[in-house]
C-alpha cells in the first residue's frame, strides 16, 4: 500500500482518494481529471484529518464556485449558541465553508465543536487567537507562540488556516511612504504588522514558514495565503503593496508545493468593477492557478448596510473570470458584527453570484436548476417554482402575503388576468382568453 501525506501528495502518486472520489462525484467531474488538478496545485480538497464531520469540497476554479461564511464571538457579542444557530442556517443553505473568527474568550471548544459536528470546510486565522490563548499583549509574544496556534488549530480538526505570510518588514517601509487612504484593513494584517512595528522582528509567518509547512503536511492542512495589503478602499485598489505582496505569495505557493502542502491564494477587497477580471488574472499567472479565495470584491464604498449587493456583484464578475471561493459579505459589513438574518441575506447574495458565474463558467450541471424553474414558470406551477428556489422559504411568503383576489392559484397579483404566460399557454391551447 503506497502511503501519502496530504491529499496532493495522494495526487502526485496516482492515488485516488476516497475524500478525491467523493468530490469528482459532486463535480460531475472524471476523477482522473480532478487527481491531475490537485497535483498540480490547481484545485484543493480541504481536509484536515481530524475532522471526522466533514463533506469534503473541492475548491478550483474548474469546479463549482464555493462560499465561506465568516462567523465567531468577539468581546461584545459572545453567545455561542447564536453562532452555533448561524452555522446550522449556513450549512441548511449551502454554505461549504465556515471561518471561526472568534476573537473573545476560550475558543478551542467551539472549533472542536466545528470540527466535530459540521460537514463544511472549517477554517481558522491563528493570529486572532494568539492573544486571546495566551491573554497577553500582542508585544509579549514569541515567534513560537504563533507558530503553537497554528499547531493547536492543526490538531484541532481545522481544515485550512489563514495566514499573513506575505508582509516583511520591508512592508512597513512601503505602508509608511506610499501614503495609501485606507492603511492595511486586514485584521490579521494589521496584528503582524504591529507586532514586527513593536517588536522590530520579521514576520513569524514569513520567516518560519518551512515550519509551519511541515505542521500542515503532517495533518494536511491547507494554507489559505492572506492578503494582508488586500485594498479597503477603490481608491487602494490594485496599488504597489497589493501587487507586490501577491508577488511573494506566488513564491510561497511554490515551497508550499514542495512539501505536498495544497494553497489557496486570497485577494481583493475593494476593487472598482472595471479591475476585477484583471486582478483575477494578474493572480493566475503570478500564483500559477492556485484557487484563488476572494473577499467580495466590494465593487463601490457608498453602500453600507448593502455590502451583501456590491459583494455579490463583485463576486459573480470574480467567479466567472477565475475566482474559485467567495468568501461572503453580509449587510453588516463595516457596521456591526451579523446576526443571523445577516448570515441569511449574505449567503444568499453570495451563493447567487456564485451560481451565475458557474452558468457563465459552463459548469457541468449548473443550468439545470434554472431550466426546471423556467418549466415551473410555463407551466405556472408555484410549488414547483419554490422547490428550485435559492431560497424557498422567502419565494413563498412573498407570494403568500400578496396574492390576487381572483384566480390566485394561476397567477400573481402583479399581472393578474393580464400574465403573458397565462395568455400564452391558453392562446396555444386554443382556449378563450378573458381578461376582464
């Protein structure tokens, strides 16, 4: 029996996996296709050994779009129960990702909970929980600290791990002179940057990477590459810092490479709708088709309490020019962290960008949903129109609140008599069409 280590090193052998299996048949994939894919780097399958829960996903930009939902406590929300809610609501609507965040209190419970009890892909920014596992200031951490958490979090079941590798110390220097208006927006970003600021030291992540490389390989955990000098802003968008930290990340992909260990690249951020498809592209070619994890992008800044729209419009243009995973926005986005109404609406909104990118991607399956709706429609079936909804529930309840005081079962109180596709299917039919 030939052993292997991660599912890229099963790849680069000739085996298939039963996690690689699994996801082929999600895929509608050949299988041989999809090992090919995987060894080169250009589709990843998360799957940390430790997680007994999980429905492994493929995440490429050949494959179905996949959506990750960001949640956890912080210090002023803390219930966990609440988050426990958002994360059922997520996996109920199709999430195949889940971020733990938490960044209050002892979190290794509810990420061994995660990991546990959840079929998504679970993942985790160790930097987060550096401060809060040890309660010290972000100054009085060692190098080793860090690289502990990323430990701990790879133990724990953690499917893939964020990790701002791509900042140096000569990133300050650019911060401090390149004047930009928006700073580093990245939480783990900015904490790396404090602590080398404090400490005058080098980046742990950077500079101890093989280290962490081998932890990952070991538990076969896949490194997410975080875009510390990721754009908060139009005005910040596709700029030197940005460009030249994607340029490290296309270096660090290729070590990862080397021991076996799978990457996804993350990226933007704010970036006007004209610079998507090529920031996407630029990430192609400078990381050599690693899947690439984008945050939206969030195409306009003047929508707060709306991010879940211009997320999703960024997103399904990202998707369809090369982008593999949209990390959701929700409308609390820059205001509050989300409750679970939030969760719903970003899901959504992120689930239809990336459906209309894998329709436009030619995805295998992905019309299919939309020819059946467009059946359900001709024949004015309301009950099958809900079955293909995204969302059934909220199809239903609107139709349900409004519905029109004649016929109500054949049409919709917008139309009434007057629905082309009542007159339609009768004028075909030979049937007389009364309208008044």
């Amino acid at each position: 029996m030939i052993r292997y280590t991660t599912q890229m090193d099963a790849a680069r052998k000739g085996i298939y996996t039963k996690e690689l299996e699994e996801v082929a048949a999600k895929e509608r994939m050949d299988k041989e296709t999809l090992r090919k894919l995987v060894a080169e780097g250009k589709a990843v399958i998360c799957a940390n050994k430790h997680h007994t829960a999980l429905s492994p996903q493929g995440v490429g930009s050949m494959l179905r779009t996949k959506i990750n939902v960001n949640l956890g406590v912080s210090r002023d929300c803390k219930d966990y129960d609440i988050e426990m809610q958002k994360v059922m609501q997520a996996v109920n609507l199709g999430a195949e990702a889940i971020m733990d965040l938490s960044s209050h209190g002892d979190t290794r419970p509810f990420r061994r909970k995660l990991t546990s009890e959840c079929p998504a892909m679970i993942g985790t920014v160790p930097v987060y929980d550096s401060v809060i596992h040890y309660q010290r200031d972000l100054a009085t951490l060692s190098a080793k600290d860090f690289i502990d958490v990323v430990r701990m979090h790879a133990e724990d079941g953690v499917d893939f791990v964020t990790l701002h590798c791509g900042i140096t110390r000569k990133t300050i220097d650019q911060i401090k002179n390149h004047k930009r208006k928006m700073n580093i927006v990245s939480r783990g970003g900015s904490l790396v940057f404090a602590w080398m600021s404090m400490t005058g030291e080098e980046n742990p992540f950077y500079e101890y990477f093989d280290e962490i490389l081998d932890i990952c390989e070991e538990h076969d955990v896949t490194i997410s590459l975080g875009d510390a000098c990721r754009p908060g802003c139009l005005a910040d968008a596709t700029d030197v810092c940005q460009i030249e930290e994607l340029v490290r990340l296309g270096e660090l992909t290729k070590r990862a490479w080397e021991h076996n260990v799978q990457v996804m690249v993350e990226g933007p951020g704010h970036v006007p709708l004209n610079q998507v498809a090529a920031n996407m592209e630029i990430q192609q070619s400078i990381c050599m088709g690693a899947p690439f994890y984008v945050l939206g992008p969030i195409v306009t800044d003047i929508a707060p309490g709306y991010d879940h729209i211009t997320s999703a419009i960024g997103g399904a243009v990202a998707a369809m020019s090369g982008a593999a995973f949209l990390c959701y926005v929700t409308p609390a986005e820059h205001l509050a962290l989300p409750n679970v109404e939030d969760v719903k609406q970003g899901i959504i909104a992120s689930k239809i960008a990336a459906h209309a990118a894998d329709i436009a991607k030619g995805i295998p399956g992905a019309r299919e949903q939309d020819d059946k709706m467009a059946d359900a429609r001709r024949a004015l079936d309301w009950e099958a129109q809900y079955a293909c909804a995204l969302d059934p529930e909220t199809a239903k309840a609107i139709r349900e609140s409004r519905k029109p005081e004649e016929d109500h079962e054949e049409t919709c109180s917008m139309c009434g008599k007057f629905c082309a596709v009542r007159s339609m299917n009768k004028a075909l039919s030979g049937e007389y069409i009364d309208i008044l």
